[in-house]
C-alpha cells in the first residue's frame, strides 16, 4: 500500500469523481457517523488518531481543494467547520482535537473533493508534518 504522501504525489487533480461520490451515493460502505443535507462525515479508513473522521460537501460544486474556494463557497466551508464541532463534541474529545485540510501535492491532499480531517483522542505534536 502506498503512503499518502506517494498517494498525494501521484494523485491527478481534477473535478472527475472521487472515491467520496461514490461514498455520499452510498456504492462504497462507510461509518458514516453524521448526515445532513449538506455534509457527509465518516470514520477514515486508515486512522491516524483514535478519532479520525473526514467530514465532506456532499456537493463538490468545483471545490476540490481550499485553493479552489471562492465567495460562494462560504457557507459550506463553514458548514465543514461547524460540522466537526459538532462531530468532536458527539466524539467526547472535550480536552481537544485538530482540523486539517490538506491542499495540493505539496499538502499531501491525495482525493481531490475538499475534506476536513477531524483528528483527536491523544496528544498532538507541533509542529505538524
């Protein structure tokens, strides 16, 4: 299995769908542990904490990256953020947690429909990466 930083270098980024359509139309299983009519979050497969949860536009309406936002992203950028408060209170992570959105190579963002990583249940280190 590759590391996500050769999955992130080989990823193609592009507005094709992603391995997360395919999950908001439910033709890949998940642990889906929040719905609503905008966002669709889920346990990460390959957990890089005790909580690892990805939290996705069900809609990417061109948003494949944060680089790609413009104004009328706004609300569901911050729907994404809302979304993980939530999400980390339901989690009990009360002493803390982390959000990361990955953007570009570089970024090691290797599915291109923007995705918030909600990463809790132990210490964290600084600085990232």
């Amino acid at each position: 299995m590759a590391s996500e930083k050769e999955a992130a270098l080989a990823a193609v980024p592009n507005d094709n769908p992603t391995i997360f359509d395919k999950i908001i139309k439910k033709e890949i299983p998940s642990d889906v542990v929040y719905e609503d009519e905008k966002v669709l979050a889920f346990r990460d497969i390959n957990p890089q904490a005790p909580v690892h949860i990805l939290i996705i536009p069900k809609v990417k309406d061109g948003l494949s990256g944060l680089s790609k936002a413009e104004e009328r992203h706004v609300e569901i950028l911050g729907s994404l953020l809302y979304v993980a408060k939530v999400i980390a209170k339901q989690e009990g992570l009360e002493d803390g947690y982390r959000i990361v959105i990955n953007d570009g190579p570089s970024g090691c963002q290797s599915v291109y429909h923007i995705h918030v990583h909600l990463l809790g249940g132990r210490q964290m280190n600084w600085p990232p990466g």
